[in-house]
C-alpha cells in the first residue's frame, strides 16, 4: 500500500447471539520521513578563477526525495572543507 492513499474496508462485529452490526472503515497510511534524498550525481567538481568576482554560481547540486509532503523537502548546506595545501604560491605553510 503506497503512503498516502486511503484503504477502505467494511468491519462487522458480531456478538454472542445472532446480532450484527457493520461499518465503514477508512485508513490512510501517513506518511514518515523513511527515503533518504538521493542527489543526481555521487560527485560534484566546480572550478573557480582565483581572481573571480564574489557571488558567482560555480554550478548547481539536485537531490530529490520520494517521500511524501512535507518529508519531501530537500535543503542544501555548503560546508567548507579544505582538500590541499598544494598551491603554487606561498600563502600557506
């Protein structure tokens, strides 16, 4: 059964002598934050000018989720990490 989407069904209860009784019953299966997001691709590589002016896009990032409203939002952090210490000039030691 898919999130999301009502299961109707007719329970009858029965006592001990021969009466019945019966009803509807609809269930809907909510939704839970259970599918992780998935990006496009496993790796992104951008590359900038070093004399670039501040504020350029240097590409973009997707990543979906099939979960269900409001599981399904995706928000994108930048962290910054630093790879090398091999520059060509000697800004670092």
């Amino acid at each position: 059964m898919r999130d999301g989407r009502p299961l109707e069904l007719i329970a009858t209860a029965v006592d001990g002598g021969s009466l019945t009784a019966t009803a509807a019953v609809r269930v809907t299966v909510l939704d839970v934050d259970d599918r992780a997001p998935e990006f496009d691709n496993d790796l992104y590589v951008f590359q900038v000018a070093e004399n670039e002016a501040p504020g350029i896009v240097l590409g973009r990032v997707s990543a979906l989720d099939a979960d269900r409203p409001p599981h399904n939002v995706v928000r994108y952090h930048a962290m910054y990490r630093f790879i090398s210490r091999s520059f060509g000039w000697g800004g670092f030691r």
